[in-house]
C-alpha cells in the first residue's frame, strides 16, 4: 500500500478545502481608484462590458504615453579609494540581539547595508545564519519604529541636555545611597563588560543586572550545583550517536540554534565514505522543529516530563549500578532510549529545555552516567549568550517597589512587555527617580522612561563579543548613524566622564587583553586590521582538568523532582517562533510574514489544539476560545499537539512598537510566572471555552498545492544500508523510459543546477528570508497572504503521515525547477519566460503582460503574480515602500510592477557577477564560487548549487547520488533541481 503524505487534516480526511486563491484570482481589482467598486458590483451588460473594456484601453493607452520621473544621478566628486559604484563591498561584522549571536559578513552597495551572510571564518555558524539574522538588515530601515532623537519627557531634546539630567540625577542617587541600576540582556561583548566596570567603578552603588526574558537560569545553576562553576558548556551534537531532547528545540530556538543545525546536520550527512547516521529522540508537548526532525517523537504533557526525566535516570543508573530513587511511573516508555543510551556510552547526548533546575541536575547525572563529559559536552569551552538569571530580576523588582532604585537604566531589555508580572514592576517603576531607555526601537519600556536614549542600529555600531570562552569576533559600522542617535557604550563612557569612544575603548581593550595572546603579527595595528577584516580571533582553547561530579546534588535534585506536580483539565504550553523570538523582531515585516515552519501561519499566534481535544470538545480551526482569565485566541488544530495541552506562542501583542508590531496576536508573557526563583512556561488551567466568534487565520500549508503526488520520498537507514536506491524505486523507472520527440538542450558551457538534501534541511526557512533579501521579494499583509497571494520565491513545503496524533512530518524546499522541458515557456504569448543556454528557465519581465498562463501551467506552483504595485503603494506600507526604507532594495534584481510574474532565478545576478570575477581574474569558474542566497543562508548545507557540466561539481555528483529525485519527474519535465531522499534512523515498520 502506497504510503499517504498530508498538509492538513482536511486534505488528510478528504474533506473540501477553503482556497480563496483558485475561487477568486481573477476578482482583482484592476481599476482599483479609478473605477468606484458599487460600479463594478453590479451585474454587467454587454454594453457596460464594452464600455468598460475602452475605458480600459484607453487607460493603457494613455498610461503608456506618459514620461516617467526623471531622476538626476549625482556624482561622487571625490569618491572614496575603496569605493567601486556598482561593485558591493563586505564588511566582517557581529550579529547579537541579547538572545541570538552570529558572526556575520555585511553587503554594502553604494553605502548601503542591503544583505548579511554569515561569515565562513568563523567556527561557530560556518558561514550559517537564521532567519532572523537573514531579516535583521531590514529593521536598519525601520522608519517607523526606530527612535530617531533624544528625548525628555516623551518630546525631543538635546544630547547635552540628556547629559546634564542623568550626571545629575547619578550624583543624587550616589549621594543618597540609593541604587543605581543597569538592566541588559546578556551582554557577550568584553569591551561593553569593561566599560561598565568602569562605571561602577565611578559610581559605586551601580548594579547590573542581567535579565534574558527566557533565560537558561535553570542550566546555569545545575552545573554551578553538580560541577560548581555557572555556564552552559558546549554541546557536541556531530558527536553523537544518540540524542535525546527533553523540550529542548535545538534546531529552532534554544540557546544556539544555529551552531546546533550545522552539528547536528553533520551527523546526518551520508556520504560514500560515512554510512551511519545519529539517532534522534524527543519527549515534548508541542511540535517544535527538532521534533519534526526526530526518528522517534513522544507527545507528553509538561507536568510528566519530570517523571519521564526521573525514570530514564532510573534505568540508566541501574544499568551502571548506580543509586536509583522511587520516582512515579511514567506515562512514556523509555526503557528502548535507556538502552540506545547505553549502547552510545561517551557517543551520547541528553538535552534538557526545561527551565527547572532539579531536572536539569538529573540530566547532568545522565550525561555523567554516559560518560558524555569530555566528549559530545565540553565544559572548557563556556557559552556566553545566555547568563541572566531569573532571581535576580525578581529581586530587582522588589527592590524597585521597596523604593531602593534611584536611577534605572534599560539597555536592551524590555521587561514592561515580557516580565511575567507586569503588573508589579510597573508599580515599582514608579517609585525609581529616573528610568532612562537605550533602546534603538521605540517600545512598552521606552514609552515609560523620562529619558530616552537612543542606542545606534548593530549595523551602525562599534563592539565586540565573546560568544563562546575563547572566540571573540568584532562588530564594525557599516553604515553612518541614520538617525539622532548615539551608541549606549558612549553614553555610558560620557556620564563616566571618559574622553575615550567606543571606537578607542576597543582597540585598548584588545590590545591590553588579546594582542599579546597571539604571535603572527609583530605590530598592533596589523594584528588589529586582520582581526576586523576577518571579523574574528579565535584562540586555542587552554588546558583545563574536568571538575568532579557533586553526587550529592543529584539526591537533592529528585526529591525536588519527584514532588506532586500542579495540574489542570489542561495546561498552556509556552513557546518561541523561530521568526519573532521574544517579540524582538514583531515590528519587521519579514519576519511576521514568514509561515511558521509547522502551523504555516503567519501574522498571528493562535492557541494550537490537538485533533483529539478538537473533536471531544467541538473545536475548529479559527474558533475563540477562552484559554484563561484574560487570554482568549483563535484556535489551530495542529498534529502532534499532546492531548490535554495547548500551545501558545510568545512575542506577539506589542505595543508602541510601530504599524507591523502593534495589536499584532496576544502578549502571553504575563501568563508566564516565576516559581522559585525560575521562570516556567508551562501553566496549569481549566478546559478552553468556546466564545462564539470566529476569527481568520492567515495560513499557507494548503497554498500552491501538489495534488497529493509523490513528491516526499524516504526510507530507513537499515533499508538504505542494503540498498542505496531505496525509497527511490520511483527514480529507477522513470529514468527507464526517459525519451522524447523533442530535441534535447544542449549546453556547450554552463548548466546550473540545485541539490537538497531532505537529511540535512530543518525547515528553519533561513533560505526563504535570504532569498527575500536578496530579491526584493514584496511583503503582501495578512489580507492578501489569506488569499493566497504571498509572493516568496521559495516556499517550505511541511508534510505529515501516519497518525495525525503524533505524525511524521517532513520539509522540503520548493523554488522554480528551473525545467528543461519547462511548461510554462510553451503557453507564454509574448516568450516573457524562455530559456537560456546555460540551463536558466528565466523572465524578461518588461515583457510579461500577466497573462498567468504560465502560472496554471507550471505543475510546481512556484510563479507568483504581483497583483497590486506593492513597492509604491500606500496599503503595503510595510518598511520596503518608504524613501528610508528603499534603501534595503537590491539594485541588481529588478523591482517588479503590477501584473508582472516573477520566481526563482536561481539568483542569476550573482551568477554573472561570479563570471565576470573570473573572467577579470583571467581563470575558469570554480565549484562553489556561486552560491545563491538560499544555499548561503542554509546553517545546515542542506542546499548545493553548481555546474552540471563539471563532472567533478558537488552538483554533478550529488544528481549522481542513487538517493536523487526530481519533482514530478514522471512527467517529464527535466527539472534541474534535484533531492535526496529522507533517510529516517528508525525501525522499517515505522515507514512503511
């Protein structure tokens, strides 16, 4: 029996869909303002027609006569030495927003920051980067919700006057022996750390505070309780055999999840010489990324995970003939993980997400067990972006209400949106004398401080970090400062009474504590020029001797842990999206836009119900429903959900944050308590409530659908071991009867192709935000994304089978084929798409006159209609539209007009960019000099691009790989896009 793929539980059951696309795709507006629409409303007569088909005419016709603007370019008269008009520029940059950290190389085009790629010198991402990262360029530009100036009182003010209100009020706090306090997120950056040492030091009743708004308190003090020192060490996931995840989404979200996607798709890369891959477990409530990427999922509630944590350690203690404890049955059966565990000693990984310290103690004794210190968990090796800890914010609150804060600075961090009593730290703020914001975006926080100000965008700034013990990286502007605003470091050097900038702060810092720690370069100022050019200097990391492991810890740990755990009808489920984060990118458009990789909606968060609750309860997608007292969302049933949960996404419901962000979803921070000293994300509640109203979600997994074809194909590592080729018996036949009447294309030079490796793709959608970028793909707004018209080049194509309860889910990357036998160059009237010599099904768009055959003609729905002039058009205002906000516009890629089809080019600008290189550099083309935005955005290498042409391309080999498909091949359309087939490290009766 053929195995069934699935998008949606309607397509699943075989149930009628709703697909406003196909209904009303020809009901634009095509005379938006200049036809009344109660006209176009009524029924048309012949006459009417008629008369509206001339006006039409004549509106071309006139249209068409019209000079456009003439815009007069202005010269460089003394340009620049290393300036080239045209040419881009890249500069060794450091991408770090308090929560994610990548080391970054910055494209500059005519002064101008309009793309970030990761940077290949640094071991920490390898050139990967996140979807986050991809977008961040884009908030540089934020018009809207950047603070442009200095501010007193909420209207604008001088820097001096800024001065002279925050000196005065820091002598009066010093004086009356009131605390002065300094709230941040993590701060990586030694230099920053040193500047505000220096701070102290002339203030000396200053505190600071670190305060993550989802922190990793709980692993900080595991390990400062079993090992006695407070980091979190380095995970080693490409060594190991075995990973086990208890809610710890290290694919999407948690802690670094960029450095985990390239190690874990290292060890799932199968080549000739590697023919084994790891094995993934995960035990959480919601479908996270990493689950969908599991071999072996179990849904739980988040109340039984402590037991499930307890009962592993029992059976892998017992094993070892270590202490066991009398912990309650647990409800997930995980004596097989205990035994795979066992059989990976020192090759295994136990990972834990939970923000519960007592647990975190029991998976260390897990790993301890193992035997996994020293190999797949390094504890020389501390990672620095997560060090707040959850108590000392809480005390800070307290002390604010006990009116013991004189002056309170908020330098990236936003506690009035995303503290969890929000409540309460209101009330205190009112009682602190001063609260001055260094935010660069307006926010809740800044809109309550009597002084603002504003810190530069990280593209216009000077910094560096310290991600990792050892590997520190530099930040560099790329850009002047936009705006009125002025970098924190300097604000904080001036009311230290320094003379020095951050600029000078740096160079010292790295000269005092770095230079002398290298021997390559004899003078400073080389040292210093390499290290900016390569945007790092990592240093061997130093000997270091293993602590021992505090046996009494774990004792103290499972009492805690074994405690009767708070429950309810239901419990909430709190995660984070990989677009929005903390609600720290809600106001950028890419993002919001972004389908979320598993539900595929966009411009919302919802309350994510399973299908059993959602058929014992009478619950449909887009119902109200009342989760608790003041909470109430739309609802989403969503595979794989854990039955008696409901998952909530945060970052969403902000306010005085600008046009995207504002009123955008619901703030559920403030659902998220502190019990003991830890912040939890889970929450105890009763049955959800139907209000009676209903609500849209703007969702895309039925968009551009492939009719329940064969497209996702996968087997297991046993079966592939034995035979290559399987799951690609499909590939073996058609290639068969691989004929034609048609004559063949030759390609005498170049043919580009494409390869994905379903292994090592995560779906983290990092390719569909790159390629936004470096396309200037239009954002549409939720109105027109519901009706199916989202313009994104690549889509994320998210498939289950097998049981809806807990399904296997599968991604797969889906951009233009770019088909030799290409059917839509057949029925294009005016050849606006054709094909090239090189391969290339490419679009003269001055041509196209939006017939859209092409679009029902290409069985890949990957060509997109621009149905309103979205780049110069009022009601898609959405930051690429403004005169600042062009700025972000690539000038190599053409901005499409109204009525214009567009799709993936394979990035062809950057294709004869790389050529025309060579050919000034007088040498042939080499594999991987080109590299399209998706595959440079990929943090796994899950993309390949190259020459088909060079039997000796990654490309070539790749399509020569016996794991090689195309798309709908059977039907002949010779794309040059190929996949390797999904190879699951499971048991076979799980697949077939």
């Amino acid at each position: 029996m053929e195995k069934k793929y699935w998008k949606s539980l309607e397509e699943r059951n075989d149930l009628p869909m709703e697909n406003p696309g196909r209904q009303d795709e020809d009901a634009s507006k095509s005379l938006l303002e200049l036809i009344d629409e109660e006209v176009t409303n009524k029924p048309s007569s012949r006459r009417n027609f008629l008369k509206f088909a001339g006006f039409s005419f004549a509106t071309a016709a006139i249209a068409s006569s019209c000079k456009n603007p003439v815009n007069t370019a202005i010269p460089l008269l003394n340009k620049p030495e290393e300036l080239t008009p045209g040419m881009a520029n890249y500069y060794a940059s450091s991408y770090f927003d308090g929560h994610d950290y990548c080391s970054v190389l910055v494209k500059v085009r005519d002064g101008r920051p309009i793309k970030i790629e990761g940077n290949d010198l640094s071991s920490f991402n390898k050139g990967g980067t996140s979807a986050r990262v991809q977008g961040s360029v884009l908030s540089l530009y934020d018009d809207g919700g950047r603070i442009k100036f200095p501010m007193i009182g909420g209207k604008e003010t001088t820097w001096n006057a800024v001065d002279q209100q925050v000196t005065s009020n820091l002598a009066e706090a010093q004086g009356s022996g009131k605390s002065i306090v300094i709230l941040t997120s993590t701060i990586i950056s030694p230099t920053t750390q040193k500047i505000l040492e220096e701070f102290k030091a002339k203030y000396p009743v200053t505190k600071v505070v670190s305060y993550d708004p989802v922190s990793a308190s709980a692993i900080l003090q595991a390990n400062k309780d079993c090992f006695g020192i407070q980091i979190i060490p380095d995970l080693h996931f490409e060594k190991a055999d075995v990973i086990v995840s208890f809610g710890a989404d290290f694919l999407g979200t948690w802690i670094s999840p960029v450095e985990y996607t390239r190690r874990w798709a290292d060890s799932r890369r199968l080549t000739e010489e590697k023919k084994t891959i790891s094995q993934l477990f995960v035990i959480e409530s919601g479908l996270s990324l990493t689950g969908a990427n599991a071999d072996h999922r179990i849904a739980i509630k988040p109340s039984q995970q402590a037991a499930a944590i307890l009962n592993l350690y029992n059976e892998i203690a017992s094993a070892a003939g270590g202490k066991t404890f009398n912990v309650p049955a647990s409800v997930a059966d995980l004596k097989p993980v205990a035994k795979k565990l066992l059989e990976a000693k020192g090759k295994s990984l136990v990972v834990c997400g939970i923000n519960d310290p007592s647990l975190q103690v029991v998976v260390n004794a897990i790993n301890s067990i193992l035997g996994n210190y020293g190999t797949t968990i390094d504890l020389g090796a501390a990672l620095n972006i997560r060090k707040g800890m959850d108590q000392e914010m809480d005390q800070l609150v307290q002390d604010m209400n006990a009116g013991n804060v004189g002056v309170l600075f908020f330098y990236n961090s936003n506690p009035a949106y995303n503290y969890g009593d929000a409540q309460k730290f209101l009330d205190g703020l009112k009682k602190v004398s001063l609260a001055v914001s260094l935010s660069t975006a307006s926010d809740e926080t800044s809109k309550l401080c009597a002084v603002v100000s504003p810190d530069h965008h990280y593209l216009e700034s000077w910094n560096d970090a310290e991600p990792k013990k050892g590997m520190f990286t530099l930040q560099q502007p790329a850009i002047r400062n936009i705006f009125n605003t002025r970098q924190a470091q300097d604000s904080f050097l001036k009311w230290t009474g320094s003379a020095d900038d951050i600029h000078t702060s740096l160079q010292k810092y790295w000269e005092a504590n770095l230079y002398g720690k290298q021997s390559k370069y004899a003078r400073f100022q080389d040292f210093w020029n390499h290290s900016l050019q390569d945007g790092v200097f990592e240093m061997e990391a130093p000997a270091w001797s293993m602590p021992a492991f505090n046996g009494n810890a774990i004792d103290t740990a499972a009492q805690t842990a074994t405690a009767p755990q708070k429950t309810g009808d239901f419990e909430l489920v709190f995660y984070e999206t990989i677009a929005l984060g903390i609600g720290n990118n809600a106001n950028n458009p890419w993002m919001m836009e972004m389908p979320d990789p598993i539900s595929k909606v966009c411009w919302d968060n919802f309350a994510a119900v399973s299908p059993k609750d959602a058929e014992k309860l009478g619950i449909e997608t887009g119902d109200m429903l009342r989760l608790a007292e003041g909470l109430e969302l739309p609802a989403f049933i969503q595979p794989g959900q854990a039955e008696g949960t409901i998952g909530v996404a945060y970052g969403y419901g902000r306010k005085d944050t600008g046009k995207v962000a504002d009123n955008t979803g619901r703030n559920v921070f403030p659902f998220m308590h502190i019990e003991n000293g830890f912040r939890k994300t889970a929450l105890a509640t009763g049955k959800p409530t139907t209000t009676g109203d209903s609500y849209k979600l703007a969702t895309t997994q039925m968009h551009h659908s492939m009719e329940g074809r064969a497209i996702v194909r996968e087997t297991t590592l046993d079966e592939w071991q034995k035979k290559p080729s399987a799951g690609n018996e499909m590939h073996e036949e058609v290639q068969k009867q691989k004929f034609t009447l048609y004559k063949e294309f030759e390609f005498a030079g170049h043919h580009w192709g494409m390869g994905i490796d379903l292994n090592t793709c995560t779906g983290c959608s990092a390719c569909v935000i790159g390629c936004q970028s470096e396309n200037n793909v239009a954002v549409v707004g939720k109105e027109q994304v519901a009706m199916t018209r989202i313009m994104h080049w690549i889509r994320i194509d998210r498939y289950y089978s097998e049981d809806p309860v807990n399904p296997s889910v599968y991604f797969q990357p889906i951009m233009c084929q770019q088909c030799d036998n290409a059917p839509c160059e057949n029925v294009c009237p005016v050849s606006a798409t054709n094909h090239s010599n090189e391969g290339l099904n490419q679009m003269a768009y001055n041509r196209c006159i939006g017939t859209k055959y092409c679009i029902n003609n290409c069985p890949y729905k990957v060509r997109r209609f621009n149905w309103f002039r979205y780049a110069t058009n009022d009601a898609f205002d959405y930051n690429m539209n403004s005169d600042l906000g062009r700025m972000v516009l690539n000038p190599d890629v053409t901005v499409r007009e109204r009525g214009v089809v567009e799709k993936c080019s394979f990035c062809v600008q950057r294709i004869q960019e790389k050529k025309l290189q060579a050919k000034l550099e007088n040498r042939e083309l080499k594999d991987g000099d080109i590299m399209p935005a998706c595959a440079q955005a990929c943090p796994s290498g899950a993309v390949v691009f190259g020459d088909l042409n060079d039997p000796e391309s990654r490309i070539s080999k790749m399509f020569n790989n016996e794991r090689n498909y195309h798309l709908l091949e059977e039907i002949h359309t010779l794309p040059s896009v190929g996949y390797l087939t999904k190879v699951r490290n499971r048991e076979a009766d799980k697949i077939s």
